[in-house]
C-alpha cells in the first residue's frame, strides 16, 4: 500500500487519535485489546483507555487513543483490531 501524501492526509503524524472497540463482556477483553494497539504503539498504555459497559451489560465499548504515526500504523491497527474475533466493531 502506497503512502498517503501528507497534504491529502486530514490528521496530522505524530498525534493523539481516539479508537472506539465494542465487544461482548469478557474478563479478557480489554487486556486483550491492549495487547493488539501495543504491538502498534509501543507507548500505549492502560491509563489511554476509557471503558464503558452497555446498558444491559451483555457489550463493553472502549475508547483507546493511541499515538498515531502514520496512515500505515493505522490501516493496520484497525485490520487486526477488526480482524481478532472478541471484537465486534472498531470506529
């Protein structure tokens, strides 16, 4: 995948960039999604996530930001995030 030219990029690299991940309840789930943005972003850590369960408790949605470097890091985030089967949406 070729790079996206930084004049038609509408985020600026290096910067803080908000990621929402919504899964079914599980003991695991939050440890686990923090474990996928780290391999993207080594500086990511547990004090970047904010968690918030649905209101019958059956999903749990997390807002992580992370310190987005390029459109690459990115892509590839969200293609694994999307990818791992605990979880059901990433925006």
């Amino acid at each position: 995948m070729a790079a996206t030219p930084p004049k038609e990029s509408l985020i600026e690299y290096p910067s803080d960039f908000p990621i929402k991940v919504m899964g079914p309840t599980h003991d695991a789930f939050t440890v686990t999604v923090i474990e996928v943005i780290t391999k993207h972003d080594p500086t990511f850590h547990e004090g970047k996530v904010e968690t918030r369960p649905s209101s019958g408790g059956k999903y749990t949605g997390l807002t992580v930001t992370v310190r987005a470097t390029s459109r690459e890091q990115l892509d590839a985030l969200y293609t694994e995030l999307s990818a791992h089967p605990m979880v059901k949406i990433v925006l």
